[in-house]
C-alpha cells in the first residue's frame, strides 16, 4: 500500500470556479426552509413538506453539480480541491476565518447525505402523516440536513464545530421529538451529555491546533492546517508520553468524533437513540449523523498520519483502529441478544462504525469512506424496512411479537432481505461485501497486529448470525402481533426500493475489479486485480458470512415461538445471554460509577450550600435584621415623632384655613365683592390730595 | 342726558331687578332678555352700532336661549318650596349695596375729572374690520381658539356619560 | 351729571343688580344670570369710555367690548354645560347644596 | 320718464313730506318709510296666504279656496275678520302676560328686519353700516318669542314644538350666516345696499349677480336650505309637523293671536327671500342690461315671489324630515360644506381674474359635494326613510 506518499498529489487549486462559489447555497438552502418552516402554523403541512423537500432537492442538484465538476476535473487528471475562504471576526493580528472546501470527499459526502436525505424526508411524509406535529418535525429534519452538510462542506475547523454542535442540537431535539414521553426525553439527554464528553476533547483539540497553526482552516494555499507547513511544525512539537502535537490533537478529535459515531466508551446514546422517530434514525442516527465522526476522521487524515514512518501507522491511527475493531465485535455481540427491531440495528450501526474507523484507521480514507457510504444507504433502507414494518404492524417493535410478514409486507420483505444481505456482506452481488472486503483486506495487510484482523471476521460472523435471527423472527413464521398488519403507503416502499437499489449496485463502484472510489478520492491511478491473497480473502469472507447466515437458520429459522417463550440462544447459554442481554452492563457500570460520583458530588455541593454558604448568608441576614429593627425604633420614635408633630400643626392650620372655604360658591363672591369695595375704596383714599 | 337715555336706563334696570327678583326662572330668563336688549339700546345710543348689534346677537340670539334651555333642561322652572333666595339675602343685598354705593360715589367725584369730547366717533364696521385683522389679530385668534375650546368642552362636559351609574 | 357719568352710574347700577342676583339667588343657573349682568354692565362702561374718551378712532374700548362678548358667550356655554353637568349628578341646582367636590 | 318710474315711491314720499316743516320732515320720512312696510309686506302676506292655498290645491289636484270673491282671492280678508272677531282662548294654566307677549314680539322683531332690505333702487327704510348684522340680530330675537309662546302655553305639544325650532333655528342660523360671510367677503361690506350695488354691473347683457359664480351658487343653495329651515317651512316643518304636535308652539293661540303668529312666520319667509335676493340674486337690479328700463322695484319683488313660488313649490313637492336626520343634515354637511364655501370663496377673492379661478373653485365645491354625498349616502344618514311595521 503506497497510498500514504502519494497523499500530496493533490495540486493545489488558486482559483474558485463557479460551482464551488454557490456551494454555500447546498446547506444555507435547507437551514433557511427549517427557519421558514419555524414560523409556519401547525397546519401548514403542505407548504413545509413542498418547502423542506424542494430545498434539499435543489441542494441534491447543486450537489451533483459539484460531484461532476469534481469528477471531470478528475477524469481530466488533476484531482480538484477548491476552496473559498473569507475572515469572519479580526482582533490583532490573528483572524477567525471560515470557508469552505470541494474535493472528492466533500462532493461524495454531499451527494450521499443530500440524496439519502431527500429520500428519507420523501418516507417521512408518510411516516410521520398522523403525527400533530409534523411541520415542527419537517423544521428540525431541515435544520438537520442543513448543519450536516455544513459539516461536509466546511473548511474551517471552527466552522465544522459549530456545524457539528448544531447537528447535535437536532439529533436531541429530533430523538426528543416525542418529548411527551418520558423515555424519548431521557434518551434525548443522554444523546446531548454523551456526546458533549466527546465534544469536549474535540474543543481541546481545535483550540490546541489554532494555538499551534495559527490558522483554523483546513486548506489554504499552503497555509491551511492540513499542509505540509503546519503538519511539519506540529510533527517538531513533542506533547509528552511520546506523542508529538500532531498525534495529540488527532486523539483528541478522535475523541469528539468518537463520541459522535458512537465508539466504546460513549456508545451508549445510540441505542437509547432508537427513541426517536424511525426516520429521524435513519437519517441521523444510521446514515449521516453518526458517519460525521468517520468522516470528521477522515477530513483531517492529513494530520492523524502525519509523521508515519513506514505502513501508514501512527499512534493516532493505532487508538483509532483498536477502537473501532473492539467496537465492531464488542456491538455486534450486545445485537444478538437484543429483541427490539430498531436497537438491534442501532447495535449493528455501533458495529458498523467501528468497522468504518478501522478501516481509516489501517486502510486510509478510501476504505473508511467506501463503507461508510455503502453503510449509508443499506443501512437507512433497513432503518425504514424497519419503520416500515412498525408503521404496519401498529407500532409494535419486539421482534417476539412480529412474524409471518412476508406474506403481509412483500416489498418491504424484499427490500429488508436485500438490506440484510448487504449489512451482512453477502458475497459478489451486495455493496457490503466490497466494502467489507476492503477493510479485511486492509487489516490483513496492517503490520502492527493481527487481532483487529479476527476481531472483524468475528464481527462479520456475528453481524450474519443476529441479522439472520431478526429477519426470522420478524418475516417468518406465523404473525403474533395485534391487529392486521399491512403494507406501507407507496410514499414509503418507493424509497426504500431506491435504497434496495444502491445496495446492490454501489458494490460495482468499489470492486477490486475496478476500485475507482478509492482512486477517486485517494488521488491515485487504480490498483490491478493482481493484489496477492486477495482471492483467499473473499473466499474466508464469504465462507464466514455463510457460516453466520447457517447458524442463524438453524437456531431461529422458520419458527414460531410464543412471544413470552425464552430465547433459543438464552435456553441453551443462559449466563452469556444474560450479560448480552444487559449490554454488558454499560450502563449499569456507568451509573455506578461516574453517575453515582456525580451524585455523591452534588450532595456534597448540596451540603455545602446548605450548612456553610447557607449558614454564611443566615448570619449576615441576621445582622442586617438586627440593625433594620434598630433602625425601625429610631425611625418609630425619633423621626416620626418629631414628623408627626410638625404635620398635627400643619394639619391644625390648614383645618382653619379649610373652613373657609366652605364649597358654598356664594360665600367666596360675597369675599370677592367686599374686596372690590375695599380696593376702591382704598384706591380712592389713596388718590386724594 | 337725554330723555330717549333715561327710558333705556329704565328698561334695563326694570329688567335687570325682574331678572333677579323674580321667582320663575323663565321669567327671570326673559327679564334678562329685556335688560341684555336694553344694555344693546345704550350701545347704540352711544353711536356703536356694531357693538349694539354683536350684543343683540350674542345675548338675546344666543346666550337667553342657552340660559332658557338650561333651565328647562334641569326643570328650574318649577318653584323651590324652600324659597328662591338663600338665607343670607339679606348679606347679599348688603353687600352689593355696598359696592354700589362705593363705586357710585367714585363714579360720580371722579366723573367730571375726565376730559371727555362730544363729537360723535365716526366709526365704520370697515374700520372695526381692519382693527380686528391689524393690531387685534392676536387676540381674535385667541378669541378663535376660545371658542372652539369652549365648544368641546360644552359638548363634553354636556354629554351624556355611556355606562354611567344612572 | 355728564352723559359719561349717566351712563356709569346705570353701569355700576346694573353691576349692583348682578352682584345681588348672584349674591342672593339659590339657584346656579341665576348665578350664572347675574354674573352675565356683571359683564354687560362692565362692557357698557367699555363703551361708553371709548365714546366720550379722548381717542375713539383707536377702537380699544369697542374691541374691549367685542372680545369680552365672545368671551362671555364662551363662558356662558361651558357654565351652563356644568350646570347641566352637575345637575344630572346631584339632581339639584341650589347652590348652596352643591358643596362637596364629590360628584 | 323710466327714471320717474323707477323711483316713483322715493318722489312720492318726497312730495308728501315737503309739505311739512323742515324739523318734522326728517321724522316724517321714516314714518312714510314705516308705513310703507307696514302696508306692502302683510298685502304680500295675504295674497301668499292665498297663492299658497291655491297652488298647494293644484299641486294635489285639487281647486283650493274659491269661494270668496272672484277666484276665491277674497279668501284672506275673510280670514282676518274671522280671526279678529274669534274669542281668544287662553288656557287657565297659561302664563298670562308671557303667551300675550310673545306673538307680539315675534312681529315686532320681523317687522324690524324689513328696515334694511333695499326694496328697489334708493328704497331703503335705514341705510344701516352694519345692515346684514342688524338683519340677523333681529332674526336671532325671534327665537325668543317662539320659546316664549310655547312656554307659556303650559302645553306639551307646544313645548316640544318651540324647543324644536329652537334648536333648529340656531342651528341653521349658523349656516344661514357663514352663507352669508361669503359675500360679505366678496364685497367688502355689511351694507345691504352696497352690496346690490356690486351685483348692479353687467358684462355683456349678464349681471354680476353672485350666484353666476360657484361659490355664489353653492352659498346660495346653503343659504336657501338654511332659509328653509329657519322659517320651518316644509320640508323642516318638523315643530309644526301636524301629525307629530298639532300645531307646534302656537298650538294654544286662537283668534287675533294666532293670526299674529301666522303673519309673522309669513314675513320671516318674505324678509329671508329678500334678503336672499339681495345677497345673491342681485337684489333689485335686472335680469339683463336691456330690462333696465323696468323699474327696480319691480325687479325685487318679481324676485321676491318667485322664491315664495319655490318655497310653495317645496311644500307640494317634499315630505318631512325626521329630527335627527334634520340635525344631521346640519351640523354633517350643510354645515361643513359651507365653511368649505367659505374657503373657496377666498380663493376666489385672491387667485385674481380669468378662467382659473372659475375652474378650480368649480373642481372643489364639486368633488367636495359629490365626496360628502356618497359618504352620507353610504352612511345612511341622509338616506331615504325605511319604515318598520310591527309584526
């Protein structure tokens, strides 16, 4: 693999063309709908659907512009990388600049997110048509869109922060949508607190980088953070237990993005995730959302492997790879004992992104964004198979309570096995086992260690056996549920058979046959068939996917069981379902630990206040009460006595005054008159001699 | 002093003591009527024709109706059982003795101090017109301003109160 | 006796008569009466010294006398509408019982 | 021999008085003056009383009086000696020397504005400075009497009759002067006889009467309404409505008292059309240059009776107003259209000669009067009457 040297390909780009001059249009578009949406009435259905769609749409389209532009320059032979860039605040010397940046990654990203977006809001006009609140959903969906492909687009690190925190803001708000209930309000915290940890880092990171470059932009004519000039400085910077800065700041992006995409530790928010509406989890929390860490990962690569010596392996990149390989086994494992539709697939995206950072993480950006790619698109046509599965059963989601819906659901039958195929990596015909395929490949290839390597063939092994248990359960069989189960409308099926489509065909675009995808966005000519072992490879793989999907059968297949019946697996290995079941008790540990130190903490803040500042403040209370009533008895005693005396003589004069006037208007002439006599008289006297 | 002098004087104090002394207060309106016409005569005996007219305009056109509508309007016409003068007439009627006898007396020590001419003004209403549009302007404007004032509070102050405690 | 000193003796007589009206009389409305008598008597002084004064072409007693009628119509209106005013309140017109400045 | 026409009276008067000492002459003069009036204008009266009757009759197809004398003309003298030999009835509760009062001193006031009005060239009784004001002085003391009459009556009817005309006198005496202010303004002056004089010119064989202008024509409309209701003529006959309060205020007057009464509401008629005719009719001037030769007071008086024609001619034709639409009408627009009046017409005064001014003052008083009617129209203010039934 000599991807690494050839990273700098790129040729540096001076002038914008036009496309990359209204690539702003692509996010401001669906941001400027959602605020539109905001002041909608709540009737105004229509109008926010026409609104919300029509502006993604014309995203979508500007979006294949700017692929295609990206495309021919690349046919031409000169990879592009454009950029604009503009200051938005100055003080001193130093200045925030925000911009934006169109290379491969960035025009693949945006059309995925635009197109599985469109796709996805065209479902949710159907999914979500009983719901009060659906031109408040169309709002956040908008906003969503918008501040995702903010994400993709920015060429600022800061500017991709605030993207990013906004796409945080509505995956709460959205997993929060029913915030009636008290569990969708929950999980919405839990997805918002989580996720702050990892965005923490993250902030540490952008700040150290800002502090070491000089500059928050990524590309910027040999200036950006990303160019040779600053990755050079930051290799000399040496940030202590033997990490040079480079290294430093991409564990702590790594953090941020990890806590996005749901890696190890900070997994746990995904799964509760599942609270939100069924689009809103295939939209942010399968195809786009999550995948902003990977990409994230991937957009500032540059620095992850910056200072690799030989194999593209730097301490960054290993953190990276050995997180996401033990998350990829670690969640598949938790997927099989789980009985909720949308958490096992919430389990099998945790799974997924895990492969997807290993594979950045031994094979480079190409193999990491393939899968996240065709993730994507499989993975949002299981989540909506699924949405529609629970639109037609009556919202039941145990798959215990499911079955026998091939008959009753035939499209979403179909699509859903094609989906389940595709997650699975079902050889030749399915994008996932391309995808797939390439990231084994690439950790049989890594020098630094083969477990990764067995931990991901066993994930596969696992992905195939839980996804064979859910479809069983869920199609086969006799039906359990309540009520009559039904087909969804044709607004949903029509997506999801596009989706079934890309499932199968995205595989020809990465084929070893005819990799382009990676020579596309890695820069370079592509690679021949001739790659040594690589036939073995897809043998193992295939032989492991049929091992999955046999065993899967034969302990789940074509039965019946009663919804209240234990588990097949749970009979036989009751411990080890136990503990899968508890998700190996995470969440308990976490509430255990960290939570309860929380608590503890807050009980002593709790205390503190109460007895010590509390105490404080009562004595000072006190003595301010002591002198208030000190004052009260000068102020009674001293001052309005003396007052009140001088009024009671006022009050005494102004009584004799007052009974002259009496009201009585006559009394007041008779005065008038009698004046007039003395004045002349007076005048008269006075004018005598 | 000329006899034509002495019948107005009369007709006007016969009808200023009738407006006060009367006890109907139509009659007393009517009897002001008389005196008011009276008080236009002598304006015109002293050659202000234009003052004399105004006065007749204003008084007997317009001020007696007013006062003739009041009184009806808060049935003044009936007869008070307790009387129509007040208990202290008798102050009253003092006092304005009083002043009448001061003033009187200055009036009448005073009077031949003042040169006075017998030629009779001739004054034009064309001369009173260019006096009211020249050096009087301002007050006329003021007057103006008066009476528009004068005309909304009357208004107001008459009007009937919506929603009052009737 | 001069004509002028005729004329200002039925001036100040009628004056007496105004005073004593609205001095004596219990009703508003003859106060209102008496004070209209006050001001006639005032303005036929007004003329009668710009007939026998030095100066008539200055026209300054007649203006006295026109702006004082305006003025007394003005007045004449507003008192009568608080006469009104007042009555419908107290349902009385004696002076002598509208003694509080409470309506 | 056309001027001896022309001022046949003056001469007449004159050779009565030169047979008199010259100390008496000047008083006798007015005296002729006075009995002249006093003679000419209830001669009118009864030949209206009896125009009236007839054309109201042929207005309603019918003949009218005809009885007495030849084509009933007779009719008035047989009325004045039936009311002088009626008894007069005095209701007991009557206020004596109040209801004697007030009749008389409704013809006296009448009688007195006639003193004023240039009945034909030099015809003046008083060539009075302040003329107009005088003539309105004493058309304001009327109203008075009226209130006196229905005052004293101790009778609703009346009351309510004389509080009626009352309010509608002053009110519409407003508009009857400030129509008048406007020629006031035009001619510089308040005497009646210069203002005829400055109608007396003729362009062509047109007269410089004042109503050949646009304010001249919209004061005199005004004016004309305002007349109307101030001699509570039909169609503001409201305190006399016969269906509403018998008779209005002199509902109690019988005999002599009530011929009185009926006299003096005629000579109101007969003293506001004259005084109409002289501000905007051109007074006794003729109709054009080549009719000079007929004597001015024939002018006037041909004049005078055809404004009573017209107000017979109303009476025939109009029905009566309701009050409150009466007081509307007054204070919403008749009222603001004549200051309006008043406005233009000093525009008139300072724009100069030439077709401009006729142009411009023309535009305003139109637009106005057609702005102001639809408002009033669309307000239903002035609207025709909508009659309820009870169901």
């Amino acid at each position: 693999m000599t991807l690494i040297q050839e990273v700098n390909l790129f040729t540096p780009q001076t002038t914008a063309s036009a496309i990359t001059g209204v690539l702003w249009l692509i996010p401001a578009l669906p941001i400027v709908a959602s605020g539109c949406i905001a002041l909608f009435k709540q009737p105004l259905r229509r109008a926010a659907v026409t609104l919300s769609i029509g502006s993604l749409g014309i995203s979508l389209l500007i979006a294949i512009a700017a692929f295609a532009h990206v495309l021919s320059g690349w046919l031409a032979g000169n990879a592009v990388r454009e950029t604009v860039n503009f200051t938005w605040i100055r003080f001193g010397s130093s200045a925030v600049e925000l911009g934006w940046v169109l290379d491969p990654l960035s025009a693949v990203m945006l059309v995925m997110v635009c197109f599985v977006g469109l796709l996805i809001f065209i479902y949710s006009t159907g999914y979500m048509e009983h719901d009060e609140n659906f031109t408040r959903f169309f709002c956040f969906l908008s906003l969503f869109a918008g501040a995702m492909l903010g994400v993709v687009i920015s060429n600022s690190i800061l500017m991709l922060f605030m993207c990013w925190e906004l796409v945080g803001l509505t995956s709460y708000l959205l997993i929060g949508f029913w915030y009636h209930r008290p569990s969708a309000a929950a999980a919405a915290k839990k997805a918002f607190l989580t996720t702050r940890v990892g965005d923490i880092f993250f902030l540490l990171g952008i700040i150290w980088l800002f502090a070491q470059t000089g500059t928050l932009l990524f590309y910027s004519h040999g200036t950006g953070s990303l160019e040779p000039l600053a990755l050079a400085s930051l290799l000399t910077q040496h940030a202590g237990l033997g990490l040079t800065a480079a290294g430093a700041i991409g564990l702590l992006i790594f953090a941020g993005a990890a806590g996005k995409s749901g890696q190890l530790p900070l997994h746990v928010w995904l799964p509760d995730a599942m609270e939100g509406p069924t689009p809103v989890s295939a939209l942010i929390h399968a195809a786009t959302m999550v995948a902003a860490g990977v990409y994230l990962i991937a957009r500032v690569y540059p620095l992850m492997q910056a200072g690799a010596l030989t194999g593209g392996v730097t301490t960054s990149l290993t953190v990276v790879t050995w997180v996401g390989a033990s998350t990829a086994v670690f969640a598949a494992l938790i997927a099989v004992a789980q009985n909720d539709i949308k958490r096992i697939l919430a389990y099998s995206t945790v799974s997924q992104l895990g492969y997807m950072m290993a594979g950045l993480g031994m094979g480079g950006v190409a193999v990491g964004m393939f899968h996240l790619i065709t993730h994507a698109f499989f993975k949002a046509l299981l989540f909506m198979g699924a949405g529609s599965v629970i639109h037609g059963s009556h919202d039941e989601q145990d798959i215990r309570n499911l079955g026998g819906l091939k008959q009753l659901m035939p499209i979403t039958f179909v699509t859903y096995v094609i989906g389940m195929l595709a997650l699975c990596g079902f050889p030749l015909f399915f994008s996932g086992f391309w995808s797939k395929d390439a990231i084994l490949e690439a950790a049989q290839h890594w020098t630094v260690a083969r477990a990764p390597f067995y931990m991901l063939v066993c994930g596969a092994l696992l992905t195939a056996f839980y996804m064979t248990r859910q479809v069983s359960y869920v199609f086969f069989g006799q039906y359990r549920g309540h009520g009559h189960a039904h087909e969804s409308p044709r607004v949903m099926t029509m997506p999801l058979a596009i989706l079934a489509f890309f499932a199968v065909a995205l595989g020809a675009i990465g084929t070893p046959a005819w990799p382009w995808f990676r020579a596309f966005l890695d820069g370079h000519a592509a690679e021949s068939l001739s790659e040594p072992g690589l036939f073995a490879l897809m043998a193992t793989s295939s032989l492991v996917v049929l091992i999955g999907l046999g065993l899967g059968w034969v302990v789940y297949g074509n039965k019946s069981p009663e919804p209240e019946a234990p588990d097949a697996l749970q009979v036989k290995m009751p411990a080890v379902w136990n503990v899968l079941q508890n998700k190996f008790y995470i969440d308990e540990l976490y509430g255990a630990t960290i939570i309860a130190f929380y608590a503890w903490w807050a009980r002593v803040a709790d205390w503190l206040d109460r007895r010590v500042w509390g105490g404080a403040v009562a004595a000072v209370t006190w003595l301010f009460g002591l002198f208030a009533k000190f004052n009260r008895f000068l102020d009674a005693n001293v001052v309005d006595g003396t007052f009140d005396k001088g009024c009671e003589e006022i009050s005494t004069g102004g009584g004799l005054l007052a009974s002259i006037q009496s009201g009585v208007v006559q009394n007041y002439l008779r005065i008038l008159a009698l004046a007039v006599v003395a004045l002349v008289l007076i005048l008269f006297w006075s004018s005598r001699p | 002093m000329t006899a034509i002098f002495y019948l107005i004087a009369a007709i006007t104090v016969a009808g200023g003591l009738a407006a006060v002394l009367l006890k109907n207060l139509v009659h007393c309106a009517l009897a002001v009527t008389v005196a008011f016409g009276g008080i236009a005569l002598l304006f015109l005996s002293l050659e202000a024709q234009f003052a004399g007219f105004v006065q007749i305009l204003v008084y007997i056109g317009a001020v007696a109706i007013l006062i003739v509508f009041a009184i009806l309007l808060t049935r003044g016409s009936d007869i008070p059982k307790d009387g129509v003068f007040s208990k202290t007439w008798l102050t009253g009627v003092a006092i304005a003795a009083a002043v009448f006898a001061v003033i009187g007396y200055a009036v009448i020590n005073s009077v031949n101090a003042i040169p006075q001419q017998d030629a009779v003004p001739h004054v034009t209403v064309h001369d009173i017109g260019l006096a009211l549009v020249g050096p009087y302007v301002l007050p006329l404007e003021i007057v103006a301003l008066l009476l528009t004032a004068a005309t909304v509070g009357a208004v107001i102050v008459a009007m009937h109160e919506k929603g009052g405690s009737e | 006796m001069t004509p002028l000193g005729g004329y200002l003796l039925v001036a100040a007589l009628m004056f007496a008569i105004g005073l004593a009206g609205a001095l004596v009389r219990r009703n508003a409305i003859m106060v209102l009466i008496g004070i209209e008598l006050m001001l006639n008597s005032a303005n036929l002084n007004f003329i009668a010294f710009w007939r026998y004064g030095p100066h008539p072409e200055a026209l300054t007693g007649m203006m006295f006398a026109i702006f004082s009628i305006a003025v007394a119509a003005a007045e004449a209106a507003v008192g009568l509408g608080l006469v009104i005013a007042i009555y419908r309140h107290t349902h009385t017109t004696e002076i002598d019982k509208i003694n509080r400045m409470k309506g | 021999m056309i001027d001896k026409a022309d001022q046949i009276f003056v001469l007449l008067q004159h050779w009565l008085i030169s047979f008199l000492p010259l100390a008496l002459q000047q008083p006798a003069a007015v005296l002729i003056g006075v009995i002249g009036i006093i003679s000419v204008f209830p001669a009118i009266f009864a030949l209206t009383t009896v125009f009236e009757r007839k054309g109201l009759g042929r207005i309603q197809n019918r003949l009218g009086p005809n009885r007495v004398g030849p084509f009933g003309f007779m009719q008035p003298i047989a009325d004045a000696i039936k009311s002088l030999t009626k008894e007069d009835v005095v209701p007991s509760t009557a206020n004596g020397p109040v209801h004697f009062l007030a009749p008389v001193g409704l013809v006296v006031a009448v009688f007195m504005g006639f003193a004023v009005l240039p009945v034909g060239r030099n015809m003046v009784l008083v060539d009075m400075d302040a003329g107009l004001l005088f003539f309105f002085a004493m058309g304001a003391s009327t109203e008075v009497s009226v209130f006196m009459a229905g005052w004293s009556s101790r009778n609703k009817y009346s009351l309510l009759g004389a509080m009626r005309a009352v309010a509608q006198m002053i009110s519409y005496e407003v508009v009857l002067l400030l129509s008048s202010v406007a020629v006031v303004m035009i001619t510089g002056s308040l005497s009646l006889t210069k203002i005829v004089e400055a109608q007396n010119q003729y362009t062509g064989i047109f007269p410089h009467w004042y109503i050949f202008t646009p304010w001249g024509l919209a004061g005199f409309v005004m004016y004309a309404i305002a007349a109307t209701a101030e001699t509570n003529r039909s169609p503001f006959d409201l305190p006399e409505g016969e269906s509403e309060l018998v008779a209005g205020y002199h509902t109690e007057y019988s005999g002599f008292k009530f011929a009185l009464f009926f006299l003096g509401e005629y000579l109101a008629m007969l003293s506001i059309s004259g005084l109409g005719t002289t501000l905007f009719l051109g007074g006794w001037s003729a109709p054009f240059s080549f009719l000079t030769f007929m004597p001015s007071w024939f002018w006037f008086f041909s004049k005078l009776m055809l404004s009573i024609f017209v107000f017979i001619w109303m009476r025939g034709t109009l029905p009566r107003l309701r009050q409150d639409q009466l007081m509307n009408f007054a204070w919403k627009f008749v009222l603001p259209f004549t200051l309006l009046d008043l406005f233009v017409t000093a525009l008139w005064r300072f724009m100069g000669e030439g077709l401009l001014r006729w142009f411009v003052c023309s535009a305003i008083l139109l637009a106005a009067y057609i702005i102001m009617g639809r408002i009033a129209m669309v307000r239903k203010q002035f609207g025709p009457r909508s009659y309820r039934y009870a169901e």
